[in-house]
C-alpha cells in the first residue's frame, strides 16, 4: 500500500491539509508516501521536510526544462524508479537530452535570486492592473499560489450582468482571437478566470490586458 498526495492549486478547497500531518499518519500505519508536487518545484525542500519517503516534481513546468521528471527521497525507492531505466518502452524513458536540460534548469535554479525573481513576478501582476485598468462589471485582484509557490496570479471575478458577458463567453471570446489566450477556467462557473503571468513577457501582459478591455468594451 502507498499514500498518494497531490499538491496543486487547483486542488485546494477550504482549511489546508497539514502535509506533515497526512505523512506522520500514514507512517504510523506503515505506509509509504509520495508526494506528487510536480507544480511544487520552488518547494522542494518544504514537501521533503514533511518527511515524505518520495516527492515527485515535473521538469517542464516552472523549472523549464525539457520534458523529464524528478524523482526525490529516499535511496532504496528513488532507486526502485531508477530500475525502469533497464524497463521497458522508450517511451517511457527521459532523453539524453531532456536529463542534460533538467540539470541545466537546476543550475540556473539554484543561481538564481528568489527575492528578485518574486518581487519580478509581483511587478507583472501590477503592470497587467494597470494596463487593464478599471473594467466594467470585472474585479481584478491578485491571489497568492493557494498551494504556496511565490508567486500570485490575476483573479477576474465576472458580474455578468454588469460586464454584459458570461465568464464563460468570455474565455471563449480570449481563446478564439489572435493570439489565442488562454486563461486558467476551473473557477469558471463561479465566474472567476485565473491568470498565471509567470512565463509572460511585458509585450505579453500589455497585449492580454488591451484584449480583454476590447473585448469588455464590445460587450456592455
Ligand atoms: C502538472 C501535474 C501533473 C502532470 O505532470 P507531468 O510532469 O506533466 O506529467 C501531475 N500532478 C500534478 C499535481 C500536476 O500539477
């Protein structure tokens, strides 16, 4: 038997769970525990702190590096998953190319500054605020990683009725122009878009926000 838990900010719903916690009752048990934070990688040392014996991070997200994964923990079972590399299906397999990317990533990872790279993600979300300025039935707010990178993303909360669109049309009306945006929409239904500025250039930001105030301006 093994414990499986998933870090992720779409997942989270009310009080936190206490990772620690979660770790701690299911080793009372015997169980092992893996970690799947594969969005998690500024946090790495926060998840193996929980005590968990594997945490799982994707190589292709905020690291960005290659598609590979990293596998941490303990010796014996990071080695059990070193075992696949004999396995079979080369698909299965992270390339020569993507392991030299990853470490790659991890270099630069590590010499890279936390603070000025935060407070870089902190001066995208005040930029797009203030190229979106006020936008009519919109409420625009920066939310913190509910899972605890460092790092907020834009909250557009809809009034339908004011804003004379549907959140729902909405993100149609972004995904269908040119460029197609794409907003995160697993709050859609509460009328809520998510935006995640981190790998966004400014030319970037200023486009999304002259987008969406022509697009609100076309609905009213
Ligand atoms: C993104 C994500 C995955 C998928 O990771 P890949 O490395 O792309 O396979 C799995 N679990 C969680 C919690 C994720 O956020």
């Amino acid at each position: 038997m093994t414990c499986l838990l998933l870090v992720s900010s779409r997942l989270v719903r009310g009080a936190p769970v206490d990772l620690a916690q979660a770790v701690g009752l299911a080793h009372r048990r015997g169980i092992p525990v893996v970690i799947d934070g594969a969005a998690q990688d500024m946090r790495l040392d926060a998840l193996l702190a929980t005590g968990a014996d594997l945490v799982l991070a994707s190589a292709h997200k905020y690291l960005a590096a290659p598609t590979a994964g990293l596998v941490l923990g303990r010796r014996a079972l990071v080695s059990a998953v070193r075992a696949q590399e004999k396995g079979v299906g080369r698909a299965m397999k992270a390339t020569k190319e993507a392991i030299v990317g990853v470490l790659k990533a991890l270099e630069e990872r590590a010499a890279a500054d936390p603070v000025a790279w935060q407070r870089q993600q902190d001066d995208k979300v005040t930029a797009f605020a203030r190229q979106a300025g006020e936008l009519p039935g919109v409420r625009l707010r920066p939310v913190p990683d509910p899972a605890g990178m460092p790092f907020s993303r834009v909250a557009l909360d809809v009034d339908a009725a004011a804003a004379g669109i549907e959140a729902v049309e909405l993100v149609q009306r972004l995904k269908s122009g040119t460029p197609s945006i794409r907003v995160m929409e697993h709050e859609v239904r509460a009328g809520r878009l998510l935006l995640e500025l981190v790998p966004l250039e400014a030319a970037e930001i200023a486009l999304i926000a002259e987008r969406l105030r022509t697009v609100l301006s076309g609905a009213g």
